[in-house]
C-alpha cells in the first residue's frame, strides 16, 4: 500500500500565533514546480518534468579504464561489449558478465569514433583523424585497413542486410559502401561536410549531417532526397520506432575540430568534451528531438533542458533513454506526452553512447562517457538515500518563521526528513545557525529556528527497499515578516512656487498680474480690507514601509518658538495634505507628519515613526504703501518715489500703470533690487501728455501678499 500526504490542511498550519488579527500577512514559499526544485541542490535524485522529486536510478561504474572519452559502444553475438575511446585510440573488450574488461587493441590513430559487428562477428572500427576503417578479427592478429581515402574522420559504421559495411565521413561528407570482398566505393557524396550518423531502413539508410542539421533518406544505388533540416547544426542520433517514426536527436554546439595530432608530442589531447565536427563561430547549446512521421511530417517532441543531447536509444515506442552533457545527465522521455524524468547522473560530464544488451533475461542498460572516459551501468534500483537543498529564500526583511509543510508520496519503507536553517546574509555562511533537527511532519512542523530574513531547507530521502521511492511533490514554509517602523524619506510644503524641497515654495514673479481687488487702497495709503482669500499649501510626504502595511497619518504644526505640537489633522490615509494657511497667524512654523502601521498589526505589534520638517515662513499680512511723492522735472516727465514695508517677509515686486496703461509695468527699488522688507521705490517717467494723471502702484511680498497704492499728480 501506499500512504498518501493531502495538503488540506494549509489552512491552519499558516497561522503562526494564535489570536493573530487577519490584517497581520503571512506569507507562503511554495515550492511544487521543476524549476523550483532544480534551482536548488539535488544530490542523488531524479526531478520529473511534472514536478516530482525521486531517489535517483543507481549508476554504477564497471570499468577502471583511464581513457578521455569513450565514443562507440557494440555487442558481439556472443554478447561481449567493445568500447572505443580517445584519445589514445584504444579499444577495450568487457564480457558478457560486465565483469572483466581488457584493452582489445590498442591503434596508432588518436581516436576510435565508430564500430561495428559484421556478419562474420569481425569487429570494425572507424577512426580519427585519419579516417581509417580496420577490420579486427581478434586480440592478437594484426588488423586489416579496408578504407584509407583520406577522409579525416569515420562518425558512423553500419551493415546493411547482406553484408555491405556502409561508413559515414568528414570532412567531405561523403558515405562509403564496402562489399564483403573488401571493396570500396563512395554511395554518396553530400553537400555537407560531416555525416553524423547512420540508420539502416528498407533498401537504404536514413543519415544525419553534423553542419545545417540536414536528414538525408539515401537508398542502396545512391540516390538521396532529404527528410528533414533541422534548426540545430548537428544531427546527433536517429532511432525509429516499430511504426516507422523517425526520431532525430539535433544540437547546436559550440564547433571545435577534434585534435588532429597522435600521441607522442606533447601527450594526448585532452578536449572539454566530444568535439562537434564542423568550425565556425561560437553557437548556444541547445537540443531537440524531432519526430519524422512516414508522411514526412516533423514535429518537436522535446526541448532537452540539458545543453547537448549526445546518445539517444529507444526503449518502446513510447518511451525513449537520453544520454546528454555537460553534466552527466541521463533523461526517459515519454514519446506521446514529452513528459520527461532525469533518471540520474554520472560521475562524468557527457553520456556519449547507450547500449542496451539482455542479460539473465533483464534488459541492461550501459553507457559510455566522456571527461573522463568510463563505462557504467544503469541500473533499476534506486539509490538508497539522497538529498535537496532548496535555494535561500528571501522573506525581504526579519521574518518569524511558521511551518513548515510538504506533499507527497511514501511507499512503505520510505521516507522525506526535512530540516532548516536561517540566517541573514544572502549567502549561507559561518553567522547563519545549524541546521535544525528533523521535521518528519507532512502536515507541518513549526520551523525552530530564530528570526531572521533568509531561510533555506533541506530533504534527505531514504528507502529501506531500493525497489522502492519516496516521492515529493510539494514544500510550503509559512512565516510572517517582524514589524518594522515605517521610514520616511522626505518631506516638502509646496506654497505653489514649484522649489520642490523642503521650504516653502512660492509662485514666480514677473508677468501681468491681475487688478487690484479689495486689498486695494486710494490716495497715498496701502489698501484696507480684511477678506483676505484662503491660500492652500500643500504639504506631502514619502514613506517607506518594508512590510508594505497599510499606513495611517496623523499632522501637526507648531511655531518654532513654541513647546507643544498642535493637532493639524488625524486619520489621514494619503501622504498629502492641503493646509489653509490663512487660518494660522503670521510667524516661522514646523510640520510634523507621525506614521503609524497600526492598520496592518494587532495591538502591541504596530510600529510608528515621524518627520519634522524644516522651519518655514507664514506671512498672511499684505504689505504697507507709504506715501506716493510726485515731482515734476519741468519737461512733461515726472520722478515718483514712494516707501513700501512689510513686516514679515521681505517685498518680492512692484508694478505700476500710469491713467489706462493696459499693461502693468515694473517699478524697482533706487538700489535696482528687492532685498529687504523695506525698499524705496523710484521711477522716472517718460514725457506725458499735458493735463492731470493718476499712478497706481501694486506690491507684493514674497509671502503673494499684495496691496496698492493710489495718487494723482
């Protein structure tokens, strides 16, 4: 039977403290994606394109070998393997039983790339970089070369039902038929300069071209037509299904020429992994299989998320082995979904070649590597225990932490221990705390450690029963950010004069300004009248809130002079205000704003802070116009010259009009500039007409206070 985690519950498990307020946020990790878990650590594990997370298959290595890379895997009828490696051009012979594997032959070329069994269980074996086939019949018997065409590389061998031995080449692309007599032809001559791979098919063979991705369908007299071109570069493997489903593995790699000098100079080659065929610039590795349908339809199956698919080997129509780099990893991928599972990994960076041979009655898997250049088999146990630590998860600011919760599925004689640990720096180090002990709760277990603002969390899965394994689907941890006080950031009274910081910020002079209204006065005298207009400030603020709680504020003002704040208003829920400032009386002021998160946190939990702003002048008094004095010069021109105060704020302006001027005109102080409270204005008429007048003068104090004077002359 198996035991089946719900979920629930999530719930109640997210309630961190009892009586929490609902405003109070919780907030949920959820991890249930491959992304997600792949993001983190896996050790000795399998993650399914679903989501879910196994004990990996056990891969276990058989050979002690010390070669770069093994390319070609083949079965002799008697069920022996023979590896061919570089870069040493060696090739080794396993038995039957796996138990034993003993160097075969030992070549002059730097790399063996193919091999095949004939008909005559003769072993075959294609080179580089010379391109040579030799003929092996056994241990001790020199071999026989049966192509020597100059041709660099043997990518591929086949034979054909009769006997014919078929090999694929580069860099001239061409297809060689060898006859059982020995001789030698070219069946085809491609476009391309690498032919990749072969794959017999009714009176011909299907190949794969290692530069445009091209896959030719080429009948036994030589004829070709092409099936398919790929967007990757590098046609890999083909394999065909029992309904004659065609399936090509293609990449995109980044090209590099395999090494083309023998051993002896300077040592063998050593590349960082088996060597695309073709030159050219750098590519983005990527890798497909497509799926050829005899009609000749081609649809995308699988976009491996491994850089570089290299062996691929069908295990039922709808199931296929991946072998990929540069991390060792071996993927099943459901043919008729595209559902995949990463079945394990090897302790090397590329899985070149797959074989699968029958023993004891079982089918058993095998493969060859590269960097360093080994031989494992793939077995259907699982390993017996492994592990995944998930990425550090950043609660944005000191967290209290919840429970922690998990999905899954647990054969009997399985089990997922969870533990974590917490800390607050980015990256796990010496300050954060040990790991916690186990938390075997599916339902949840509350999270012991301290508060702080990163968090991460370990599995370790186990099974008693390799035939069996713990499955995980799903890991939620709850926690609560601790309150923090809000943070201010800025203040700013805007009196309309756009200055934009702190002090007030009056409107621009200069321009046409309105008639006098009833602030004005007649004769000589500053106007009267106390129906002063409202004047709006308005006062706006910046906060920050790390737990993005719900800010409530309360506004406050005070003369500098004096003690106590006085209440401006409460309950405001924006971070502005429009403040009358007419209401107030002339003096230098504060504002004080006090932010408080009480609106998001249970009593005792909410937090506060305030900000002062700078002093700042109120000045609702108009200015005062002395007497107007008019002199005349004798010539039909006048000098007028009148005092104005004010007692507040310094005189920003003064304009004029003279009879039915239209427009207003400057009047400036005998200085020529407005500095002070109290200034001596001065003008020098130009020659008017003769007969009476009347002068009109306009003041205004930087505080936009005006009055007017009025005289006639």
């Amino acid at each position: 039977m198996r035991r089946v985690i719900s979920f629930w519950s999530l719930i109640l498990t997210v309630l961190i403290f009892a009586g929490v307020a609902s405003a109070v946020k919780t907030s949920l990790w959820e991890q249930q994606h491959r992304a997600d878990f792949d993001s983190g650590k896996p050790k000795d594990l399998s993650l399914t394109s679903t989501g879910d997370v196994t004990l990996s298959r056990k891969i276990d290595a058989f050979t002690k070998m010390k070669e770069t890379q093994v390319w070609a895997l083949v079965e002799d009828s008697a069920g022996n393997l023979y590896a061919g490696t570089g870069n040493e051009g060696k090739i080794y012979k396993i038995s039957a039983d796996g138990d034993t594997a003993e160097l075969y032959y030992n070549s002059p070329e730097v790399t063996i790339y193919s091999l095949a069994i004939g008909p005559d269980d003769a072993l075959y074996a294609g080179t580089g970089p010379d391109g040579l086939i030799y003929k092996i019949t056994d241990a001790t018997t020199p071999p026989t070369t049966l192509l020597n065409e100059g041709d660099k590389y043997v990518w591929a061998l086949q034979f054909d039902d009769v006997g014919n031995l078929y090999a694929a080449t580069g860099t001239d692309g061409k297809i060689y038929k060898i006859t059982p007599e020995g001789e030698s032809s070219v069946l085809f001559d491609a476009e391309e300069k690498n032919i990749m791979t072969l794959l017999q098919h009714e009176n011909g063979f299907y190949a794969g071209s290692g530069d445009n991705g091209v896959i030719y369908h080429i009948m036994d007299d030589g004829t070709a037509k092409v099936v398919y071109q790929a967007k990757e570069k590098e046609v890999r493997a083909l394999e065909m299904d029992s309904k004659g489903n065609l399936y090509a593995a293609a990449v995109t790699s980044e090209p590099a020429e395999p090494s083309r000098g023998r051993r002896g100079a300077n040592g063998p080659p050593t590349p960082s992994g088996p060597p695309p065929p073709g030159g050219g610039p750098p590519q983005e590795n990527k890798s497909n299989i497509y799926k050829i349908r005899p009609d000749g339809t081609t649809v995308s199956i699988w976009n491996s998320p491994a850089p570089l698919i290299l062996a691929i080997v069908l295990e039922s129509d709808s199931q296929i082995l991946v072998g990929t780099g540069n991390k060792g990893k071996i993927y099943r991928v459901n043919l008729m979904s595209g559902d995949y599972v990463e079945v394990g990994k090897c302790s090397a960076d590329q899985v070149v070649a797959i074989h699968q041979k029958v023993v004891d009655g079982s089918t058993k898997t095998f493969l060859a590597t590269g960097n360093p250049g080994k031989l494992f088999t793939l077995t259907t146990d699982h390993v017996e225990e492994g592990t995944l630590e998930s990425d550090v998860h950043d609660a944005k600011s000191l967290s209290r932490w919840g429970k922690l919760s998990w999905e899954g599925e647990m054969a009997e004689g399985t089990a997922i221990a969870f533990s974590t640990r917490t800390g607050n720096t980015k990256k796990p180090d010496d300050t954060w705390n040990d790991w916690s002990e186990d938390l075997t709760t599916a339902e949840g277990t509350q999270v012991p450690n301290g508060d702080a603002q990163y968090i991460q969390w370990r599995a370790k899965f186990t099974t008693d029963d390799t035939a069996k394994t713990p499955v995980l689907k799903k890991v939620t941890l709850a926690s609560v950010q601790t309150n923090v006080e809000p943070r201010f950031t800025g203040i700013t009274i805007d009196d309309g004069s756009g200055s934009g910081n702190q002090e007030p910020r009056r409107r621009p002079s200069g321009g046409n300004l309105p008639p006098p209204g009833a602030r004005g006065g007649s004769g000589g005298g500053s106007g009267g009248g106390d129906d002063a207009p409202s004047k709006k400030w308005k006062i706006s603020w910046k906060v920050e809130d790390a737990n993005t709680d719900t800010l409530q504020y309360t506004l406050y003002y005070k003369a500098v002079t004096e003690e106590n704040w006085r209440l401006l208003k409460k309950e405001l829920t924006k971070a502005e205000f429009e403040w009358d400032i007419t209401t107030v009386a002339d003096g230098r002021y504060k504002v004080k704003v006090v932010a408080t998160d009480k609106l998001s946190n249970p009593v005792g939990w909410a937090k506060s802070a305030d900000k002062m702003s700078m002093p700042f002048d109120v000045d609702n008094t108009q200015p005062s116009v002395g007497e107007i004095k008019v002199t005349p010069n004798g010539n039909g021109t006048y000098k007028i010259a009148c005092e104005v105060t004010d007692m507040a704020t310094p005189i920003q302006k003064a304009v004029y009009k003279i009879d039915s001027d239209e427009n207003w005109k400057a009047i400036f102080p005998d200085d020529g500039i407005f500095d002070s409270k109290n200034e001596q204005l001065l003008l020098e008429t130009g020659e008017l007409p003769a007969g009476g007048h009347a002068i009109t003068i306009q003041v205004t104090d930087k505080a936009q206070n005006t009055a007017v004077g009025r005289a006639g002359f």
